[in-house]
C-alpha cells in the first residue's frame, strides 16, 4: 500500500470531519432536509430542527456528564473562553477584580485577560513548573480574597500535559471562585465528569474532536448556579447566554462527534498511545532532543520535541512531507518561538526547534514509521550543515561562548 | 402529508451546489488555515475565494470583508465593536431593527453610551427630513438601520439617508436584503453592513461584517490574529465556503430570482386580498419581492399560524428570533398599527424553491380557514 502524502500529525490543530459525523450533517441543510430554523415556533420546519438540537445537547452532555441544561451552543471555543472569563468577570465583578491564570494557557484565554486588564481587571499569570504542571501550592498562594475568576486550561495544546483539574477545583470551590477550564484539547481524549470536578465553566471545540470547525459550547453549572454576562446579544437564544440562529447542522455535527467519541475513547487512546510510544521510540537515540512537558500526565497523542542544533523553520520546510506544528497552529504564521515552551524555562532556541506531533483516529502504523525515517534521515542531515553542531561535537560550551557583532 | 415551506426570512435550505462546495472542506481539504502547511494552505484557499465572492456581492475589496458566526454577531461587531474602539457617546437605530441591534441597548449603556430610536413612519421607513433634524438634535455618533425590514419587507433607501450625514458612522444590517436586491456598499454610502449566509442559501452559523477600512472596531472575541486581529477563533471553513459558494450563486441569479419571486408574491396577494377583513401592511411602498405581510381582522395570527402548521404550510406570525415571546410586532406597533390589528400579523415569506402550486394551495387553504374563524366568531 502506498502513502498519502503529506501524512497528517497535527490533530491538535485540527480534526478531519469523521465520516459518520459528515454523513448526519448534511441532512441538516439542504430542501428535501431538515433545514428549518430551530427558533422556529410555529411550524414543523422549526420543530424538527429543535428536536435535532436538543438530541446533540443531551449527546454533548453525556460525554462530561452534565444536564443538557448546562450545554450553551457557541461558534467555537474561543468564543466559549470569552463568554466564560468576561462573562463571569463583568457579572462578579462587585465581588472583586482580580483573575488568576496560567502563562501557558491558549491564546484565547491569554488575550481575553489581557482585554479585561484594559477594562481595569488585575490578572496574575502563573508559571507552569518545567514539566508544564501548576504546583499546587503556589497556585493557592496566588488566590486572594477578591480573586473572582480561575482559568486554568485542562489539557495543553502543545505539550498535551493534563492539570489536576480536580485539585484545582476543590480549592476554588472552597474559596468560592469561579473556575473556569478550558477543555478544548481534552473532550474526547481525557475522560470528564462535571459531576466530581468541582469546575463551573468549561469550554469545548468540535474540531478537535472529529466535529466540525466554527462550532463549540460552553457548560454553565447550574448547581451551584454559575451567572453570567451575556456577550452576544439579539433574540435571547440560549436563554438569552448567547444570541444568533442556532447552526443545526454544525450542532448535530457536534453532538455526533461527543457520542462517538464517548462510545471510542477508550479505544482510540490505547490505539494511539501505541503510536505514540511507537513515534517516540523510534526517535529516542537521536542524539541532543528533549521532549517538552512531563511525559506521564500526558494525553495519548501528544509528543512534543525539540530538536537541538537544528533551525525550527528549516526543520519545518524539510519534513513538508509530514503535517505538523512548530508552536501552536494558531501562531505558527509568526515567527516568535512558542510562548509556552519559553514559560517551561527552554531557551529560544529550543523552543524554536521544537516539533509538535499528534496523532489522532486516522493515523496508521506505517505513517509513524515512515515519519520516524523521514525525521531521523533529515536532522542527520540538517545538523550536517549546522556550524553550531560541529562545534558541539568538537566539545565547545556553546553557551560560554561571546558572540561578537559583525 | 407534503409540507410547504414559507418562512423564506427566517431561514432558507441550503442550494445543492452550495452544499457541493463545501463537503470536500469536512474530510478532505480540513487542515486549520492558521497552519502553515500545505493542509493548512488548502484550507486558508477556500476561505480566500470565499471573501472575493461575498466581497462581490456587494461590490467591495475582499479586505473589507470581516467572517463572524453570522448575522447577530456582526450586527454585535459592528455596534459594540465600534462604540467600545471610539469611545462613542451616543448611538441611534430606528425603532423597527432587528432584537440583534435593538437589545444591544443595555450593555451599550453600561459601557457609557447612551442608545436612542429613530422613529419609523407608518410605511416602517425612517423619513430623509425626520433624519436630519434628528442628525441635528440628537447628534448621534453612530446610526444604524436596516436595508430591508425582516417583518415587512419594506426597503429603506439607505443612500438617502447616508447622503445626510457628516461624521457619523452608518452602519445598516442587509441580512433579509442581501441576494434579494442589489446592494453596492461604495453606492449606499455606509460604513458597515451585515450580512447572514443562511438568509441566501447558505449555511447556518456563518456571517459577515463589510467595513470600511477607516473605521476602528475593537473585537468582540479575543485570541488569536484571526480575521485581521477583528475577530478571534479557527475559521468556519466550510461554512465560509458554503457562504461564498452562496453569494456568487445570488449575484448571478438575482434578476430571475426577482422576477420568479415578485411573480409568485403577486398571484399570492391577489389571492389573499379576495379574503374577507385582510389588511395588507406596507404594500404601498418598495419591499422585497418575496416577502408579504398581512393580517386578517378577528383573527389571531399565532392561531392560524397553527393551524395552517397542521394542515402542512409552514409560516410565521412574527420574526423567527422573537415567536417565542408571544407579543405582538414590535415592528407594526412603531409603525402605528393598532395592537388589536398587530397581532393578527401573519408573514409568508417565499424562495427560490417555491412554486406556483405551493401558493395555489395556500390561498385555499388560508381562505378556507379564515371562513372557518370568522363563521366561529360570528357564531353562526
């Protein structure tokens, strides 16, 4: 059997839409379909579309064990991220004005901090430890009594390390702070039960999880009732969280992807953490690489390395045969090395020669081993011709040496 | 039973073509466009001919075209967005928009800017002369109004109105408008217009904000450079190609879906005007070709609404976003219809996939269940 190339290694960027969830969107759109607007009240069109939305509510639900009451649609989850933080910190803010979160946390959790200081908020952003964990009692020493609101992302997408959501929530509970988790990277691949988590926002993605792109939800606790400022407003969808005509197709997509995904963790996660395991061993003895982010708490299809002495971008352009990310997809257009590898303390070199590989429900065993020989042939190959290599191999302490300007 | 659809303004099936447009961007091309790999290229090429497709429609730059999650949220965009980036102190709508517009009030005002209505005459139009002395005495910084009303039909002249201000942004939502009349943004002299995908056969959960560049916003959703820095989160892919997909297809058909639904609207409202107590709102100025608007008097429009459900026509007796509230128009009520007349408004709203028979067999079914009240409110 031949490949097709290039072989994908980037399912934390993005997920193919699986087929079986293609298959149940597209009877949500065209004339002979279901394509009536679900806020439609006074006619069958609408109804038939509300009952498709409620299914995928109840489906959504039942993967993180919630009530469907507690699923708000969204486009996606950086929205859900902007409604939980603002929401909750414009609707709290008489309680206090303080946020804390985490250096490592995604760009739409980071810049929706960064907006609230412009609006007089006071956020503290953390430092991961070196493995990409929060310790937790420095975590703790953070929280202060006007601290309202806690960001703390569930799964990282570059390193794939998993917080202790639980911990983290049984201390904001205590405090009554709200705490909000970024579950955009774990839904399908790490198993959640809002029921024991102490959490009061979450924030999911469908195209992550083999759903659509443009879609997510964010789950509201209702017990204890979690309050929020709406952000979008107009016809009061959403009971009135989150305005504009539910997308029926792109929910039904959604709920699709949960149900399967509830149905096939299990076996997809031993599948791929074969893989995994398979990628990294093969990969292992070259010499100079440092995987980024603890290695045990860690989600399946995650491997994360940087490669010493070998320039990200040519890396990059050298292995076009293969679909992965340096930094996260959504600022691998600019050239800046990753901002969460540089919070784990690695230099700017190695963050720039970092690759992130994952793997997902389509990856095969052959691509792995194709990507292990394609890698291993190129950084031989790359370091060949890298005057720093040379010196490295000749036994110079690089980091003593005083680069002169010229 | 077959059922027939007419509740074209709330929303519209998706065209097959555009649905073939946008299944191979599900399985196929499904690389995220902020990716700089091949995949992510593929992805990021759909979306580019997708903002010169809707760019096209109302005759822009492709850069003036800003993709959001649909109509509610660029209307949101475009008000918030630019009373937040400017500081602006005083912003005005006319009194018949959208809930998208009209219940921005609040939140406007808790951030310092104070929110006005621009009364409508009693055809729903904001009058040119009413618009200057209220340009004058209120001095409003931001003004928005519709190019088409969702309920009526009823289409402003935007040019007119635009042609009076001095520095005043103008915003005017053109969801119900887009692909039903020509819209030329340069033309109308607007500064922001939203448009919806799902109002022009195409997906749902897709929109847009055309802007002139001159105008600051400040983004509603934060993370990322997405859309110019404007509007933050991984692209809607295929719905964008679907949206464009969408666009090219109303800017080529336009003249003969106008003509198809000015016809069909004609045989409808000859037919409805033989029934007995109907009273036709705004007939008497320019509306959509495809849109009627009508009551009968004694009858609650909900209830035959629901009746005509039961008997396979699928129609509406407000907005879609706001059949849920149970009171009458807000649009008719600014417009001065009586409460009693209000609330026997019933709105059919045809498409491109209606037909002759679809309209044959409403007229009858419409006049037979009016007979069918009246005789039970007349008791005999």
């Amino acid at each position: 059997m031949t490949l097709k190339l290039p072989i994908y290694l980037d399912y934390s960027a993005t997920t193919p839409v699986d087929p079986r969830v293609a298959a149940k969107m597209v009877q949500y759109l065209t004339q002979d379909q279901t394509f009536g607007n679900p806020a439609s009240r006074s006619h069958a069109f609408g109804w038939e579309a509300d009952e498709a939305v409620k299914l995928a509510r109840q489906q959504v639900a039942d993967l993180i064990n919630a009530d469907p009451r507690e699923i708000v649609w969204t486009s996606g989850a950086t929205e859900s991220d902007n409604l939980a933080i603002k929401g909750a910190a414009h609707f709290y803010q008489k309680k206090g004005k303080h946020i804390v979160t985490v250096k490592t946390e995604h760009k739409a959790v980071l810049d929706t901090c960064r907006q609230l200081e412009r609006e007089g908020f006071e956020v503290t952003y953390l430092d991961p430890e070196p493995s990409g964990l929060l310790d937790l009692s420095k975590f703790e020493a953070a929280l202060r009594d006007d601290t309202i609101v806690v960001s703390v992302m569930h799964v990282n997408n570059e390193i794939g390390v998993i917080q202790d959501i639980k911990a983290i929530g049984d201390i904001t509970r205590k405090r009554g702070i709200i705490f909000h988790v970024d579950a955009a990277q774990s839904a399908g691949k790490v198993a959640i039960d809002t029921q024991d988590l102490n959490v009061d926002l979450m924030s999911f993605s469908a195209h992550k999880i083999y759903g659509p792109k443009g879609m997510g939800a964010l789950y509201v606790r209702r017990k204890p009732r979690v309050r929020l400022e709406a952000q979008m407003h107009g016809g009061g969808h959403e009971r009135g969280l989150r305005s504009g005509t539910l997308a029926t197709h792109q929910i039904v997509g959604m709920g699709e992807a949960f149900r399967l995904a509830k149905e096939e963790m299990a076996t997809d996660n031993e599948r791929i953490r074969m893989l995994r395991d398979r990628l990294y061993e093969g990969l292992q003895d070259i010499e100079e690489i440092y995987v980024n982010g603890d290695l045990e708490h860690r989600t399946a299809g995650n491997l994360n390395i940087s490669f010493n002495f070998v320039e990200g971008e040519s890396l990059i352009m050298a292995l076009k045969d293969i679909a992965v990310s340096s930094g996260s997809a959504c600022t691998s257009a600019s050239l800046e090395p990753s901002y969460v590898l540089r919070a784990l303390g690695r230099s700017d070199e190695l963050a720039h020669s970092s690759i992130r590989f994952t793997i997902g429900r389509f990856t095969t065993e052959e691509e792995i081993d194709y990507t292990i020989k394609l890698i291993r042939g190129k950084i031989d190959k790359l370091r060949e011709l890298s005057p720093l290599w040379e010196m490295y191999k000749e036994g110079v302490d690089l980091s003593k040496i005083q680069w002169a300007a010229h | 039973m077959t059922y027939v659809y007419l509740d074209y303004n709330a929303s519209t099936p998706v065209d097959q073509r555009v649905l073939d447009a946008m299944l191979p961007f599900h399985c196929q091309f499904y690389g995220n466009p902020s990716s700089i790999s091949l995949m992510g290229r593929q992805a990021r090429a759909g979306i580019d001919q997708a903002r010169q497709q809707v760019a096209a429609l109302v005759s822009v730059h492709p850069s003036q075209v800003l993709f959001t999650s649909g109509g509610t949220e660029a209307n949101n965009l475009a008000i918030k967005g630019a009373a937040m980036a400017q500081g602006l102190k005083r912003v005005a709508w006319s009194a018949v928009e959208h809930p998208s517009i009209l219940r921005q009030s609040a939140m406007l005002s808790r951030l310092g800017t104070q929110c006005s209505e621009i009364p409508v005459d009693s055809t729903g139009r904001v009058n040119q002369g009413e618009f200057k002395r209220y340009l004058e005495s209120v001095k409003p910084q931001l003004v928005s109004v519709m190019t088409a009303n969702n309920e009526t039909g009823v289409i402003q002249d935007i040019a007119e109105l635009t042609a009076l201000k001095r520095d005043v942004i103008f915003h005017t939502d053109a969801v119900q408008a887009a692909g039903k009349i020509q819209l030329k943004f340069e033309a109308m002299g607007v500064d922001l217009m939203t448009l919806s995908s799902h109002k022009i056969y195409g997906p749902k959960g897709v929109g847009a904000l055309i802007f002139n560049k001159s105008i600051d916003l400040e983004p509603l959703i934060n993370g990322g450079g997405h859309e110019g820095g404007l509007r933050a989160g991984t692209e809607n892919v295929a719905g964008i190609v679907g949206f464009g997909a969408a666009a090219e297809l109303a800017k080529a058909e336009l003249q003969d879906r106008q003509d198809k639904l000015s016809a069909l609207r004609k045989s409808l409202e000859d037919g409805i005007k033989k029934i007995p107590g109907v009273h036709l709102f705004a007939q008497e100025v320019p509306r959509l070709a495809n849109t009627c608007y009508f009551g009968i008097e004694g009858i609650e429009g909900e209830a035959m609404v629901l009746r005509l459900d039961q008997q396979g026509f699928g129609i509406t007796s407000g907005s879609a976003c706001s059949s849920k509230s149970g009171k009458p128009s807000n649009t008719l009520l600014k417009m001065g219809v009586e409460e009693s007349l209000a609330a026997t408004a019933i709105r059919v709203s045809v498409g491109k996939e209606t037909k002759k028979q679809d309209i044959d067999e409403f007229i009858a079914e419409l006049t037979q269940q009016a007979g069918q009240f009246h005789s039970i409110i007349l008791g005999n």
